[in-house]
C-alpha cells in the first residue's frame, strides 16, 4: 500500500513537473530572447555613447589649442600696441617744440596723442580679451578631462556588461534548466507507474 501511494506521489510530481516544464518553455525561452535583444541594445548603446564622448573629447582638444593661439596673439597684439601708444605719446610730445615762439605742429601734436590714447585703449581690449581666452580654455580643458574620464568609464562598463557585440547565452541556460526538469519530471512518473505496476505481494494464509 505504502509503493502504491509513493507510485501515485511520484507520478503527481512529475505531473507537475511536466506542467512548470511547459511553462517554462514558452515563457522562459520569450524572456530569454527579450533579454539577449536588451543586453546586445545595451552594448551598442553604450558604445555609441563611448565613440561620441571620445570624438567630444577629441573636439575640445583641438579648441584648446586654437584659444592657446588666440590667447597668445592677443597677448602679443597687446603688448604691440602699448608700445605703439608710448612712440606715439613720444611723438606727440616731440610735436609740441617751439619754433621762434610758435607751436606750428601743435595739432599734429594733439592727433598723436589721441592716437596713443586709442592704441592704450586698444591695448586694455586685448587684455581682457586674452584673459576671457583664458578662462575660456581653462574651462575647456575642465570639460575636456572630464569627457576623457567618462569615456574610460563608459569603457570600463561596456567591459564589465557586455559580451563585445555577443548576447549572453541565456536561452541556452533556460533550455538546459528545462531540459533537466523536464527528465526529472518524466524520472518521477516513470518510477510511479513502476511502482504502480509492481505486483502486490500475496498475504499466505496459515493452515
């Protein structure tokens, strides 16, 4: 009576064993599949993102070297029109000499020295346009270094989550865990119609 009662538990298990098997085929074969479609959308998104960030990078690096340039001719224009206001204030000054008790270049005197006020002038501009390159650079090279970072992470992540352009094998997986359940389910309802079919011992009646 006990094999009887193992035989109908075995087969149930297996019953039910059958029943999660089917499931699992249709449901976890679709979920596999939509998992391997996301993990290789992932590795192609990450690696737009990682060429992208990279070209930025790259772009900011040749900015920088065009403000470095810019700095250094406005630095250089600066200092070329100071010394053209000191030679023209020179000039000026040179113009006002007295000739027999008269000034006869005094108002060429006056238009040297608003020259020089205006290359002074021009000279400030120039300073502060340089020192606006600067700060412009130094906040390129900020932005720079920080997109150089972002794509050394975005590499190091696309390492660590992908399979270089490969979906991870996970309707493999599912197929090898359904496989298994499913012998282990056809075992149980095999070994209970076994049991099953197993002839009953006969009871000897004593004389």
């Amino acid at each position: 009576m006990a094999g009887r009662a193992l035989g109908w538990a075995l087969i149930a298990y297996g019953i039910a064993g059958m029943a999660l098997v089917l499931v699992g085929t249709i449901g976890g074969l679709e979920l596999a599949d939509r998992v391997e479609n996301l993990a290789l959308r992932a590795d192609s998104t990450l690696a737009a993102a990682q060429r992208a960030t990279e070209a930025t990078a790259d772009s900011f690096a040749g900015v920088d070297e065009s403000l470095a340039e810019g700095e250094s001719s406005a630095d250089a224009a600066a200092v070329l029109a100071r010394e053209a206001s000191a030679t023209l204030r020179s000039l000026s000054l040179a113009m006002t000499i007295t000739i027999l008790g008269t000034q006869p270049l005094q108002p060429l005197a006056a238009d040297f020295a608003d020259s020089a006020d205006q290359a002074s002038a021009l000279a400030e501009t120039l300073d502060a346009m340089g020192a606006s390159l600067s700060d412009t650079r130094a906040d390129m090279i900020s932005i720079g270094a920080q997109l150089d970072e972002l794509g050394v992470e975005l590499a190091a992540l696309r390492d660590a989550s992908s399979t270089e352009g490969t979906a991870p094998p996970v309707r493999l997986f599912v197929t090898i865990v359904v496989v298994w359940l499913g012998m282990q389910a056809l075992g149980a309802i095999i070994g209970g119609l076994a049991l099953l079919r197993r002839p009953r011992p006969v009871l000897e009646v004593e004389a």
